[in-house]
C-alpha cells in the first residue's frame, strides 16, 4: 500500500486507472476524484469535518445522515428544485415557505391557536381555495325515523327530515302530537303516573297494584284479588242520586245497616243467616204477594193468599181462620218428663215437678191433685213442664209427656191416681169417695192425650 499521497490526473470522461492503493487521481474535465484500492478506482469518499467558503453543490442527490448549519442556509440555486427529507424535520424555531408547503397530514396537537386564526383569515380572504377544502366529504346517516342525509362537502348541505306517523306531525319548526292518540298499543313503565295533575291521576307506585288519587288523597287501589278503600270505612260507592245500577256479588259482608229503597230479593236457595235486626214493613212470599208478614206499630200480622191468619197486638194475640191444628207427635218437645204440645199458661210462681198432674187454688197458684181429695181433683188440672209453674208453663190441653208412664195401652182413658199425688193411673180408682174423672188417653209409651172431664163421678 502507497504511503504518500500521489496525485495524478486525467482528461475526458475517463475513470482514471492503474492507481495503487490509497493513490489520488484528478480528472480534470469534470473534477472527480478517485483514490485506488485493490484494482479499482473509487470515488466515494468520507469526511470526519467538511468546511467551504461558498456553497457545497451536487448535479443529483446527496444523502447527508446529520447537517449541522449554523448562519442561513440555502437549499437549491433555482425555484423549481425539489429536496426530499427522509423522516421527521425538527425545528426549535419558524419554518417559513416562500411557495407551498405540501403534508400528508397535519398534527392538530400542533396547530397553534395563531396558526388556526391565520388558516381562518386566509379562508375569509379566499387566499384558501374552498374547492381545495372541500375535496373530502363526510356523509350524514339519518337514523330511524328520520329521512335524507347523504354526502356533505365542505360548503355544501344536505336536510335529514324527522318522519311523522300516527298522532304524529312534522311541522317546519316543531313535532306536532295529536291530542287523541288511536294507535298507541302500550305504555309499560315502572312508577307511571297518568292524571290531570300530580293531585288528581292513577299512580304505579307500588308494584303489581294501581292506586287512584283524588283531591290530593289516595281514594281507592286495585290489587291481586281485591278493590277496596285505601283507608277503612272511608269511600262510598256511589251518592244520593248518583247510584250504580245492579251489583253482582258472591257474598256482602256489612258492619253496619243495610238498607234498600225498593225490594231485596233472593231466590229458593239464597240464606239470610246471622241477622240481629230486620226493618221491614213487609215480608213477602216470592212467588205469592198476598201471602205475607205485615209489620204495623205494635201490630204483627201473618196473611195467606190475602187471608188474615194470625195478628197480634200489645193486648194480645188472635189466631183466625184456623183450618186444623196438626201435632207432631215425634217432636222433640216431647222428649222428656214434662214436655208438652197443646194450651200452655204460665202464672203462679209455683214449685212443680215436670209430668205432674196439679189443680188452680183459689190463691192462683199449683198444687199437686190426688183422686181421693175431692177439692183437688174436681178443679181446673194441668200438667208441669218444669220445675216452675210461671218459667215453664203449665199444659191446660194438649198432648204431654207425664212423671211415670201408666201403662195403660194406645187408647186406654187415664184418671187420678188415689194413692199418689200428681200421677196417671189405670184403670179408674175404686175406694169409697174416690174421684173418677177421665183426664185424656195414652197415645202410646210416655205420650198422652190430656184433656181434662168436665163430668166426674164420686165413687160410693
């Protein structure tokens, strides 16, 4: 390898050869400088430092990885000559153009406020073609229920028109609802209210119920199974001349009266039960109007088919028109000693025993009969049906259940025992002064038929 710097030159276009290595050649027709290596000549060359006077000028492109410039300097000897920077320019100051400064793109971040107001101004000053800014458009979707849109370029327009629909109208400046709305199938929400105002609506303030509000109060609710009064014993369902017209009710359960100015009708199954009180004039058969209970002041009457049977006053009682009497005599009143169907008084305050045969003192009160005491038995009998002659009557006539069964057989007649008082016996007593006087017949075990002789006989 030369280790001297040997300069040559050459002429033409030539690449000068046969250099040693690290040997310089000159080629004077253009300038160039080569340095051998190895069998070639080669023109590349690196500097650590490069300083010129005057300008550093390449015919094509020059790859520079870092320049440093300090004073001005300029790019290019000619206005239309293009420099290409590959990667980012940094500046700590102003880049200012003469002509056109052309980006792909412009960072917003940095846009300063100055730069906006300039880009503004130059805009207003048709400095800034609008046809350059409106190359690029943005398009304007109408959503549901609208219409219209499309493409917009900067300057230009497009209308999205809102569609109306039933109780619906697009108006030029406003929606238009209809006050009566025919199509609406649902409003669902949770805590609605509908009403005249906040004081008069229907409120959903409690889930699954609808509670009614009128005059600023809670009225009426409607819940599962039940449409009441919000408060007890508060709303009246209806007024004095504002009446519902017909009620139909499984059951009315009242805590108070009842009253009705026309009838209340029940048909052949319907039960009024547990009434303490009815204030009626009249209680009529359903099927039979002159067939009736008729209620007067103080005054009970009982009709059947326009015939007065019955009627009753606070002077006492008439049964009229009476057909038949028919007694049961399997009936239960006559279960027991004393029991009786027939005549009954009660007076005397006397102590009986129930099924005794007992005649009227002249002081008014009962003592037991005997058919050999003639002042006894020869007065007015009756039978006890108690242990009390005014608490539970006297039977004057009728069919009785006695003390003790006399055995007698269905259809015997029955007298006054002599030997007991208050007893039947069978057959008539025989001693001397005794008195034989028929009292009735024995209708079967413990049942007789009591009606008293008015004729008697004193046995001799």
């Amino acid at each position: 390898m030369a280790t001297t710097i040997q300069i040559k030159r050459g002429t033409g276009s030539a690449v000068p050869t046969g250099l040693s290595d690290g040997e310089l050649a000159i080629n004077l027709d253009n300038g160039k400088l080569y340095f051998g290596s190895g069998s070639n000549s080669i023109n590349s060359f690196r500097f650590e430092n490069l300083t010129a006077e005057n300008y550093i000028v390449s015919s094509s492109v020059t790859n520079i990885t870092t320049l440093n410039v300090s004073g001005s300097t300029v790019f290019g000897d000619s206005a239309d000559d293009t420099h290409v920077f590959t990667g980012a320019i940094t500046a700590s100051g102003n880049i200012s153009s003469s002509g056109t400064i052309t980006a792909a793109t412009l960072d917003a971040a940095a846009v300063s406020d100055t730069l906006a107001a300039a880009i503004v101004a130059e805009i207003d000053n048709d400095e800034i073609p609008i046809a350059k800014l409106a190359e690029d458009a943005v398009t304007v979707t109408a959503g549901t229920g609208l219409t219209g849109g499309g493409s917009i370029t900067l300057g230009g327009s497009a209308t999205v028109n809102v569609i109306g629909g039933d109780g619906i109208t697009a108006n030029a400046n406003d929606m238009a609802i209809t006050a009566a709305q025919t199509t609406i199938t649902s409003i669902l929400a949770e805590d609605i209210k509908i009403g005249e105002d906040d004081q008069t609506k229907i409120d959903f303030e409690t889930a699954d119920e609808i509670h009614f509000y009128a005059n600023n109060v809670e009225q009426v609710y409607l819940a599962d199974n039940i449409f009441g009064p919000e408060s007890d014993s508060d709303v009246d369902l209806g007024a004095t001349g504002v009446r519902w017209k017909d009620a139909f009710v499984d059951s009315i359960t009242v805590t108070g009266d009842i009253t009705a100015q026309g009838n209340i009708i029940g048909d052949d199954a319907t039960d009024i039960t547990n009434i303490e009180s009815i204030f009626a004039d009249n209680i009529v058969h359903d099927g039979d109007t002159d067939t009736k209970i008729a209620f007067g002041t103080n005054t009970v009457q009982v009709d059947a088919g326009g015939t007065t049977v019955f009627s009753s006053t606070i002077t006492g009682s008439k049964v009229e028109n009476v057909h038949q009497f028919i007694f049961d005599t399997g009936s239960l009143a006559l279960s027991g000693n004393g029991g009786s169907i027939g005549d009954i008084v009660k007076f005397g305050g006397s102590t009986t025993v129930a099924g005794g045969v007992y005649y009227l003192t002249n002081s008014g009160t009962w003592v037991a009969a005997q058919a050999n005491a003639a002042g006894t038995a020869t007065s007015s009998l009756a039978v006890a049906l108690g242990t009390n002659s005014t608490t539970n009557g006297m039977c004057l006539r009728g069919f009785i259940n006695p003390m003790t069964d006399p055995g007698a057989g269905i259809g015997n007649p029955l007298y006054l025992r002599s030997s007991a008082a208050g007893r039947f016996i069978t057959p008539a007593p025989s001693s001397t002064g005794d008195i034989v006087r028929i009292l009735g017949y024995q209708y079967g075990t413990d049942l007789i038929y009591f009606n008293p002789s008015n004729d008697y006989i004193i046995h001799a």
